[in-house]
C-alpha cells in the first residue's frame, strides 16, 4: 500500500520525542497522522482538501493541529501547530523552558528531562519522584535512575542575562547538555 506522506515533524516533549508523519491524498481526500509509526487518525473521501486536524501527542496529550492549506492548483502547504503555537516557536519556547540529557547506564540509553518552570524531572517517558533542596550554591533537585544517584544543580551564572544554570550529576560525574 503506498503511503502519500507530504509532511514530517520531531516534536520533542518532557516525556519524548515524538514523529508525526502526515498523509495527504489530494485525488482520494485521504488524511492520515502517524505517530511514531502508529496511525493515529484516518479519514478517507474527504472533499474538502483544505483544513486543519487536531489530535494529541504524548503522556501529557500535548494538543496538536496540522493546518492545511491551498497554495494555487493542486500545491498544498502544510503546518503544524503544538499547544497553540506553530511548530518552529514551540520548539524555541522548549528550549528554553526545559533541559536536556541522554546518556547510557549499564548498557540502556536515558533520556532526562528538567522542566524548568516546574522543576517536574522526566526520565525515558515517566516523571521522576524528586527531592528538592537549598545548597550554598544554589538547589539540587535529587532523583535515582537505575540505582544510580543523579542530581540536577541549579547554579547562578553570574551573569545577569544568563540567569540560572543547570548541570546534572549522575554518581558523582557531570554529564553534558544533549544539543538538538
């Protein structure tokens, strides 16, 4: 069966990243979302080639909208929107409202976490059980991921712009920021 897929998307949430994949038969008014492989939404026999479909992506389901629109003939632009915002903003706005790790303990990958707004950790999908507390440099936001002791330090930058700085810990040893 062939597959019109005229539009792809990696949405990274707390709780993962997440492929959308749109498909758009313009002679069959076929609309079908993917996420992550799995079919999500199907409508077949749609007359009206133009539009939007809404659905949820995640644990959280995170509201999400793919715009359709005519661009003259039979080109069609597409979009997509997350909690609101387009695509490009929501991913900006991520990066700054939350912080990022990977890493591999005893042989399996790790994907950490930190909302920033809400100190909420998340590790591989789950939001982790927390304990927060004041140090002399600032906070330290402790967690245990597969009996290893990790902490997430809140640090001044000493900068006034910059604001805060977070760096995690995992046994003791600094793990670097995961870069998109």
């Amino acid at each position: 069966m062939s597959r019109d897929i005229v539009a792809v998307w990696d949405v990274d949430l707390s709780d993962g990243v997440y492929r959308i994949e749109f498909e758009h038969g313009t002679t069959t008014g076929k609309r079908v979302i993917h996420i992550n492989g799995k079919e999500v939404i199907r409508k077949d026999w749609m007359f009206k080639l133009v539009g939007k479909e809404t659905f949820s992506v995640g644990v959280l389901e995170t509201k999400a909208t793919i715009n359709i629109e005519a661009m003259g003939g039979f080109a069609y632009q597409y979009s997509l929107d997350i909690s609101g915002k387009n695509f490009q903003t929501f991913m900006e706005n991520r990066s700054k409202i939350s912080k990022t790790w990977t890493l591999k303990l005893d042989g399996t990958d790790y994907r950490i976490v930190l909302e920033k707004d809400s100190m909420d950790v998340w590790c591989n999908g789950q939001n982790m059980e927390t304990m927060g507390e004041f140090a002399d440099d600032g906070t330290e936001t402790h967690f245990v991921v597969a009996n290893h002791n990790c902490c997430i330090k809140a640090l001044s930058s000493g900068r006034r712009k910059n604001g805060l700085v977070h760096v995690l810990l995992v046994d003791g040893e600094g793990v670097p920021e995961f870069m998109q």
